[in-house]
C-alpha cells in the first residue's frame, strides 16, 4: 500500500507538465498507475509565452488541484507553496525550454534553468529537513538528452555516463541545473532524481518547435523553414510514454539515481515533414497549397547538434519501462490533434509570437 503524495509540478502549463499532470489525474487510458497516488496535486508557473492557462483548464476547480501563478525563482513563493500543502514530491518541469530562443536571449534560460532550480532545490531542502527528512520525499528533475553534446553518424548513443558537452546557451543551463540536483543529492542527501530525455513530441506543444510549427505553417499556407541540409537526426518520445517514464522513476528509482529516457526512434528532420505533408495531404479538408511545395530550406541554426540518440537500457532493465508508441501511430495522432484543435492553438499566435517568427525567419538566407 502506497501512501498517496502531494504533489508539486513546476512548470505545469507548458508541454510536458499539462500532460503529466493529466497523466497523474489518470486521464490517459495507457495510464499503469490511478489517480489515488496522488492526493492533491499543485502547479506552480509563471504562466510564460510557452505557459498556458487553458492547457489546466478542464481541472481548474476541482477538488485537490491548485494552480499558482508565480516565479520558480520566488523562494518565499516556493517555501510558503511547500508548507502550505505539504508537499513531499517536487516534479520539476519549469524551464526556458527553445533553442533558438537561448541563442537569440540567453539570460532568461541562466535566470530561470539556473537560478530558478537552485531556488527550489534550497527551498526543498529546507522543507525536508526541518521535517526530519522523511523517507518519502522526491525532488524529480525533468533534464534533456542535449546535456551530451552532438553525435557523429556512427558514435554510440548516449548512456548515463556519458560526459556532458552542451552546445548551446539552453543545454549549457540544463546542465548547470543537472549540476546542482546532483551536488544536493551527494553534500546533503536530499533524495534527488534527475531524467534525460530525448524529443517530445504529442498534443499541447507550443507551436515554435518543428512538429507543431509544421502542422500550423502547413494549415495557414505558410513556407515550412527546414534549418541546413534536414538530415540533423534526433530521438523522437511521445510525451505520454514519457510521463509513464517519469512516474516509474519516481516510483520505483532509489534516491540519486539518472535515467536516460528516449524512443529508440532516430528520425531525420526533413524524413518528418514530409512525412507531416503526407499526413496533412491525406487529410479530408482542405489546405492552401500543396504541403510539399512549401518546404523551404534555410540557414541553419548557430552550433546546430547534428544528431542525439538515447540508450534506454538501464530504464528499461531497473524500471521495466518501455515506449508504448511507434512513430508512425504517434505522428498521425498528433498531426490529427492539431488538426482538430485550432481553438487552442490560434490564439498562441500572438503578437509576440509573430515578432519571435519575424525576427527568427524573417531575413533568414
Ligand atoms: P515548455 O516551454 O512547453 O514549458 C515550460 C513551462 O515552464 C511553461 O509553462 C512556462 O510558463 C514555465 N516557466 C518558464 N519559466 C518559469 C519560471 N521562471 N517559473 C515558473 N514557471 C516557468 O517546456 P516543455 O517542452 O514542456 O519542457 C519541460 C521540461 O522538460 C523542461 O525542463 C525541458 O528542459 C525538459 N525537456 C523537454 C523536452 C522536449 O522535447 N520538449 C525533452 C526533454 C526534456
Ligand atoms: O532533445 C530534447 C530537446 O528537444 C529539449 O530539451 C528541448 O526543450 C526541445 O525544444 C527540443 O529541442 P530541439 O532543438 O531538438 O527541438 P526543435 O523542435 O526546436 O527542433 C527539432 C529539430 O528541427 C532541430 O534539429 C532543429 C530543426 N528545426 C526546428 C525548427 C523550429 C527546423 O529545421 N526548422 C524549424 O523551424
């Protein structure tokens, strides 16, 4: 019998923290795990461009859930959040979370990846201490496969001891906070968890990243931007098999431990959109142009890593976990999702969005 958690989720409006939290209220039907796990079940987030109210919307209300607008880099906000509802588990989502953006504007990714994760951790540390350290307690941190750098064509796929090498202003701020989770497991024993995952992709994420950006440009007859040569490869995860993945670890993973998390799904940029053109041509309605005619390649992204790649052994040897989707299965329902869900993506298209598209694609050779 399993005492149920309380539960914190940082970053809870954004891509993976609305489907995790959706996964843990036992709305997803490949669900293992009931919602009785969880007793009551908080967001903290700033509610940032890539943050969404309406995301949470069908739980807002309900007994046992709170979403708290506020900064993860607010440690009176983050104490008082802790003690309030007596959280023991911290699943830490919150982050600047675009490669493109940190290229163009790093400080916020030090600000909130960095500084941000130090001001939970300190704040968590704290709260399980003045409780006598209790042996329930699990600070998970949500990490990235980009920690390790770019593989070469036939290099190995990255294990959890291979040697961080980030690349650019996002990766290098992951791996700080990567850094710290690990020096608070080892200088005070704080039960710590870090997971480094590959691509997500599936329903609810913002529409600057390249599955939805594709599936949006191709609806409104817009140019599909594919950076360099296409073939930068990367290891696909739908977002549901990696919420499964994350509770397991939270579950069942001692104290200290990393797990590498990945779909065992290399894929080719340019292979996925036009597999994306495909799926949108095959579809009943009607689009403003032939997809295929818009691909247009352009100048690549500054320090691009050519390719990830994940092993999943140790997650699938210690944990029992393994991804449920294959690709083709998850790519048709997302680009299903997407076609059916315009009221939620629409109005993300904002201004600042269309300023972000301006700046990013505009003059771009
Ligand atoms: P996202 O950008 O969709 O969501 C980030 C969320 O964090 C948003 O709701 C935003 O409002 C919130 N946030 C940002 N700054 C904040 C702050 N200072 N205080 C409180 N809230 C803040 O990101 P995502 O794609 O859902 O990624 C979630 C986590 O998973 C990130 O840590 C990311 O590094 C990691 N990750 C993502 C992927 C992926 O493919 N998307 C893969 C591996 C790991
Ligand atoms: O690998 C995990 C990471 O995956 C996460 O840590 C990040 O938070 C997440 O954003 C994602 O990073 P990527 O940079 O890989 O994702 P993105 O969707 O931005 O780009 C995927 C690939 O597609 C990458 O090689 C760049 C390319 N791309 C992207 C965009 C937005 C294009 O060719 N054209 C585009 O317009």
């Amino acid at each position: 019998m399993i005492t149920p958690r309380v539960l914190l989720t940082t970053g809870g409006a954004g891509f993976i923290g609305s489907n995790f939290v959706h996964y843990c209220q036992g709305q997803y039907s490949k669900g293992q795990y009931s919602k009785g796990q969880y007793s009551e079940i908080c967001v903290l987030d700033a509610l940032t461009y890539a943050g969404n109210r309406a995301t949470l919307g069908d739980l807002e209300g309900q007994d046992g859930f709170h979403l708290i607008e506020g900064n993860i880099c607010d440690a009176g906000l983050v104490a008082q959040i802790l003690a309030a509802h007596q959280i023991d588990t911290v699943v830490h989502f919150a982050a600047e979370s675009h490669v493109d953006r940190s290229i163009s504007g790093p400080a916020a990714f030090v600000q909130t990846n960095v500084v941000g994760t130090f001001t939970l951790l300190e704040a968590f540390r704290h709260h399980w201490q003045e409780r006598g350290k209790p042996e329930q307690f699990r600070f998970l941190h949500v990490s990235t496969d980009e920690v390790f750098g770019s593989l070469g064509p036939d290099d190995p796929a990255f294990s959890e001891v291979t040697p961080y090498a980030p690349n650019s202003p996002y990766s290098a701020s992951k791996a700080g906070s990567d850094h710290l989770v690990r020096a608070y497991f080892h200088t005070y024993g704080l039960p710590t968890l870090i997971t480094n995952c590959s691509n997500n992709y599936g329903p609810y994420q913002f529409p600057e990243k390249l599955i939805p950006l594709m599936c949006i440009n191709i609806l409104l007859g817009k140019p599909l931007p594919v950076y360099g040569d296409g073939q930068n490869i990367r290891d696909w995860l739908h977002v549901e098999d990696h919420c499964r993945a994350l509770e397991a670890v939270l579950l069942k993973a001692k104290p200290g431990e990393t797990y590498n998390i990945g779909g065992n799904n290399q894929v080719k940029n340019i292979d996925i959109v036009e597999q994306i053109c495909d799926l949108m041509e095959s579809w009943a309605g009607e689009l403003p142009i032939s997809p295929k005619k818009l691909i247009t390649f352009v100048g690549d992204r500054p320090g691009h890593d050519r390719r990830y790649a994940m092993n999943i052994a140790k997650i699938q040897r210690d944990l029992s976990w393994q991804p449920h989707y294959d690709f083709a299965t998850g790519l048709k329902q997302t680009v299903d999702w997407y076609l059916t869900h315009r009221d939620w993506w629409q109005p993300l298209l904002s201004d600042e969005y269309q300023g972000y598209y301006a700046a990013l694609y505009g003059d771009r050779p």
